[in-house]
C-alpha cells in the first residue's frame, strides 16, 4: 500500500513523522484538502470526493523524484495526517529547492508547520547540501508569511506575475533562506 522506496528519506521531529504517502491516508488527506481554506492561495481547487484525494496521491507517486516529492506529516502520537510538505522543485543543480506545505485547519496555531519546515530545510541543507531553499507566497497569505519568518527565512522581493494561480498568474514574495557558509 505504501509507495515504492522513496527517493527522499522519512524526517523525524518531536511531535512529527513526515513520511512518504500511502493509498491508506486519502480520509485524513480529504479531510483537509476539501477544505476551501487549504488551496486558497494555491494553483488546485479543493476536493469534491475521495476519488479526487485518491488521484492526487496517485499524482504525487508518478511525479515523485529527486527533484519534486511531497511527504505526508503525520502526528505521531496518533498516526493521523495532518497536512503535506513538498519539495515543489529542485534546479538541475540539486542545489537550490522550491518548497511548499499545507496544514489542515484543525491543527494549525500548534507550531507544527514551524516544525516541519525546520525538518525539512535542516535535511536540505544538512544531508543534500541545498545552497538556497525558496518559497514563493501570495502577500495576502500572511499566515505562510509568518512561518517562513519563523524558520529564518528572509523576503528579498516580489516577483510580477511569479506564480500560477488556479486560473491566473500572480504576483508573489519570494522569501529563501540560504547557506550562509557558501556565502
Ligand atoms: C501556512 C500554514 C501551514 C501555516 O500554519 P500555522 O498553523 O500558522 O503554522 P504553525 O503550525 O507553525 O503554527 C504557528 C502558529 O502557532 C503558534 N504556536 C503555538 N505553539 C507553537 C510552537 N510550539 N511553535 C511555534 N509556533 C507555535 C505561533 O505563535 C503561530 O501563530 P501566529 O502565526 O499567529 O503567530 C497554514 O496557514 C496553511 O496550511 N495554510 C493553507 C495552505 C497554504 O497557504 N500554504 C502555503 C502556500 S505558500
């Protein structure tokens, strides 16, 4: 049921396991990806039915590689999904990565989205040797704002038009943070 070998490996935090996704997650993954909130600034639409969840896992298995994978974070004290955390995009170089996350409404305002973005850049830069790890937010989504602050990331700017969403390209921050001993 689990996806074949991950390209990635499983991050572990205190309260976190981010692990690779399974066909056994799609009621805990519906749960949050029905919700209109979750994809409001984002380039999907919110699901209908499970059948939608069930495909998009299936998406994210064809399209996993070194250069973009998504891990499903998972509580551990009770083994429930709680959201994702995607490396949207890895250069040719393997060196600077685009990352992207989503919590579900219910467990957000806990820290750990924070925790899971430090997990995953820490791996980023301690084991694949990232150079730079980027996110590009929507100004309005001050929450995602706040979280790239948090984990250190700085803003350096808008880029016009830098992202798609859903039906139109629109202008986003581009927050990084970076490996200040390359620097
Ligand atoms: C972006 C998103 C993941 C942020 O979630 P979040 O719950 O704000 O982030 P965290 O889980 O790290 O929680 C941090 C909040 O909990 C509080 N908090 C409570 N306990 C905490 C702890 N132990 N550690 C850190 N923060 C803690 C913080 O003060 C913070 O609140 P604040 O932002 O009001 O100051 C969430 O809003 C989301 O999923 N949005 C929809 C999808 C989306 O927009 N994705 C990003 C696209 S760019």
């Amino acid at each position: 049921m689990f996806f074949k070998a991950p390209p990635h490996r499983n991050l572990f935090t205190e309260r976190l396991r981010l692990r690779a996704p399974s066909f056994l997650d799609v009621s805990d993954v519906f749960e949050f990806c029905s919700d209109p909130a979750s994809s409001k600034y984002a380039d999907w639409y919110p699901h209908n039915f499970k059948s939608d969840t069930r495909d998009f896992l299936a998406w994210l298995k064809r399209k996993s590689s070194d250069k973009s994978y998504t891990w499903v974070i998972e509580h551990r004290e009770d083994e429930k999904v709680i959201g994702t955390i995607s490396i949207v995009d890895a250069d040719y170089s393997g060196k600077i990565f685009t990352v992207g996350y989503t919590l579900s409404k219910i467990y957000q305002h806990n820290g750990y989205a924070t925790e899971a973005l430090k997990a995953l850049t820490d791996y980023l830069f301690g084991e694949l040797f990232a150079e730079r790890v980027q996110a590009k937010v929507i100004p309005e989504n001050e929450a995602s704002c706040r979280l790239l602050e948090r984990v250190g990331f700085k803003k350096e700017g808008t880029l016009k038009k830098g992202a798609f969403c859903k039906t139109e390209c629109v202008d986003v921050f581009i927050y990084a943070l970076t490996n200040k001993l390359k620097s």
